[in-house]
C-alpha cells in the first residue's frame, strides 16, 4: 500500500466509522446505511469528501491525529448518532485548542451542509407524510354543547325579591 493511500484512508468516513468495531457491530452500522436516505448515503460515500476533509486538515492546522476523529464525527454525524449544531465543542471535547477547534469547525459546517440539507429535506418529507392535524389529535370538545339547567342558573343583576 502506498504511502498516498493510506493517507487517504483516515480521510474516509465510512472507513474512520467502521474501525474498531466486531463483526456484529459492523453488521449493525450497515443495516443502518442501507436503511439511510439515498442523499445521506450519497454524501457519506461522495469520492471528494476525502479530499475535502484532506484539505480541511492541511489548511487549518489541525494535527494529522486528529484526521481519523473527523472522519468519525462526519461518519456519526450521516448516521443521526451526533448532533450537527456545535461541532466546535465536539473538538473541543478531542483536545483540540479552541483556536484551532474553532476554525476546523468553521470548514467542517462548509462541508456538512449537503447533509444539513438533506436532513431537513427529510424531516420536512416526514412532516409531509404525516395524516393531516385534525385527524391525529382527538377534539377535546364535544361535538354539541349541552343545555344548561335554568333552575342552577344565578342572576347576579337582578337581587332576588324576597
């Protein structure tokens, strides 16, 4: 194996998620890439998203044993399994300083948008699956409303003539 592959292989996900995981688990992970959304699995296994993570590493400083943990939070972050608001703490979480962390998290936003999207192009696919409001919630009023007994009625207008 050359010195460029290697290299390149801390770059993929799909590679950075799979390692150090039995047999089982590995089973587990791809039943769930297969049941993912064609644009989430078109992401996570896009052939420049090596290289951008390559490019994210070389051009903010972040050190190269480093590079396997971002693969990583890409692969977690395709799955569902970590949130995408704060990637910055995650580093932060690493050891990484918070200059640098803060940095890498800006260029890893730029190159987790596709996903971001997809994300939302899903969830608003699901909340357009959903039967309509009315039909989900039962109605808390009654359809009518009953009469009211005049007999337990009070005027407080009018003083009672005794």
């Amino acid at each position: 194996m050359t010195g460029q592959t290697t290299t390149t292989r801390v770059f993929i996900p799909y590679l950075a998620g799979m390692s150090g995981k039995s047999e089982s688990e590995q089973d587990a992970l791809e039943r769930r890439i297969d049941t993912l959304p064609t644009a989430l699995r078109d992401f996570l296994f896009d052939p420049a998203l090596p290289e951008k993570l390559s490019a994210l590493v070389s051009t903010t400083g972040l050190q190269p044993q480093y590079a396997v943990a971002l693969s990583k939070i890409v692969f977690l972050a395709t799955l569902g399994d970590i949130p995408l608001t704060s990637p910055q703490q995650l580093l932060e979480k690493l050891g990484i300083d918070a200059t640098t962390a803060s940095r890498v998290a800006h260029g890893l936003e730029k190159i987790l948008e596709p996903l971001v999207a997809a994300r939302a192009r899903g969830s608003i696919g699901a909340m357009q699956r959903l039967p309509p409001l009315t039909t989900r919630i039962p109605s808390v009023l009654p359809s009518s409303t009953p009469p009211v007994p005049e007999k337990n009625v009070v005027d407080l207008r009018n003083k009672p003539q005794a």
